[in-house]
C-alpha cells in the first residue's frame, strides 16, 4: 500500500512557493506620460494566488498648479486596481504638480509579463516618474490591510507594518530637487521624480524626506 505524508506541491515543480514580496523592476525619468515594459515576474506561484503591484510618483513643471491626473494600467490586459493615491501643487516661482499611487492586479501565470501605465492631467506631458514593480506571493486578500497618505514640503506618513506582512512607500519630489531618500525605508529605486521602497519588518515607523511633496503607502498581508 502506497502511503504519502506532508506532500506539498505534487505534480509539475514539486515544493509549493512560500509567500513573499520580491522587487522586480524599476523605471525612472521616462519623461513621458506613458510607460509600457516586459519583465519576468518568475515562475507559477504553486497554489498560491499571485499580484503584481505597481508603485509610482511623479513630478511636472506646469507654469500653474494642477493636481487632477487619472493613472490607468494593466498587466498582462488585466486592469491595476488603485490602492491608494495622493496629489500636491504649487505655484510660482518653484511651481510644481506632484503625484503618488499604488496600485495591483492578480496574474493567472508565470514568465514575461507586459505592464502598461498612462497618466493623464497636469495639463500636459510629465517631467518625470519614477515607478517601481513588485511581485507578491500569497496575499490574504488583494485588498491592502492599510494605506496612508500625505502632501507638502516635507510630508509624511506612519506606515505600520503588519507581522504577517509587508508595505510600499513611494513619494515624490519637486520637479529639479533631483533624488529623494525615504527615511526608515531601503528605497528600491530613486529617480528625478521621487522613490520607491518595501518593507517587510513589522512595526510602526515614520517616512519622509525633507524634499518630499507627495507621499502615500499601502500594506498588504499574507495568507
């Protein structure tokens, strides 16, 4: 009599994915308001459900303050669902319209995957984004636990990281501050734009950087 005990991933693969964020792509000063790339989000999460998640800011230097803007983007042609999304502008002599928004969408399969991104509003072509991708292995839900967000010189937020978890930062700068460095966060891209980080230790912690003028975060916990 055959007998198994404690299988796990039986068929093609063998062992099942653990649960886990793992940075996967990053662009910055596209100049553009549109962006499209192809990039390997890995193999089939094996009986875990698998998001991708797309975090980006922005910065444009209209000659008035504008903060109406829609971001619309898929993966793979399934629609990235906003998580959270915050805007500032200014006006002046250091005018500037900024942006920052998180958003997911689930994937059915493994391998090289397509995310399109398009900004509309400011009132004309962006400056500078900077935009970060993100592949997440068995959230509970792809509903985020907790979002936050902040705008000003200087904004800030409190993320609190749950244990079971992990959490996105992304903020952006005014258009020619150049690069910006989230504090309590190992920031997984910096460009003219803004940044973008994760991170998985739990807890609270405060973020922020001195040249800041949008910033939002959104946590997300695992099965």
């Amino acid at each position: 009599m055959l007998r198994v005990n404690n299988l796990t991933g039986f068929g093609v693969g063998g062992k099942a994915e653990d649960p886990s964020i793992t940075f996967v792509s990053s662009a910055s000063n596209t100049n553009s308001d549109s962006y499209s790339a192809s990039m390997d989000i890995g193999d089939a999460a094996r009986g875990l459900v698998k998001h991708v998640i797309v975090a980006l800011s922005g910065a444009d230097g209209n000659d008035t303050a504008d903060d109406t803007f829609t971001v619309s983007g898929t993966v793979d042609g399934v629609s990235l669902t906003q998580a959270v999304e915050e805007t500032f502008s200014t006006t002046g002599p250091s005018f500037s319209s900024n942006f920052s928004w998180i958003g997911i969408a689930a994937v059915s399969s493994a391998g090289s995957k397509t995310v399109a991104l398009t900004l509309t509003g400011f009132g004309g072509t962006m400056d500078d984004w900077t935009i970060a991708v993100y592949r997440a292995v068995g959230l509970s839900s792809a509903t985020a636990t907790a979002t936050g967000q902040n705008n000003g010189t200087g904004a800030s937020v409190t993320m609190d990281v749950p244990a079971n978890g992990f959490g996105v930062v992304t903020a952006s700068s005014k258009r020619g501050d150049g690069n910006i460095d989230i504090t309590n966060l190992v920031d997984d891209v910096q460009g003219q734009g803004g940044a973008v980080g994760h991170k998985t230790t739990a807890g609270s912690a405060s973020h922020t950087d001195a040249d800041c003028r949008t910033i939002v975060y959104a946590t997300w916990t695992f099965q």
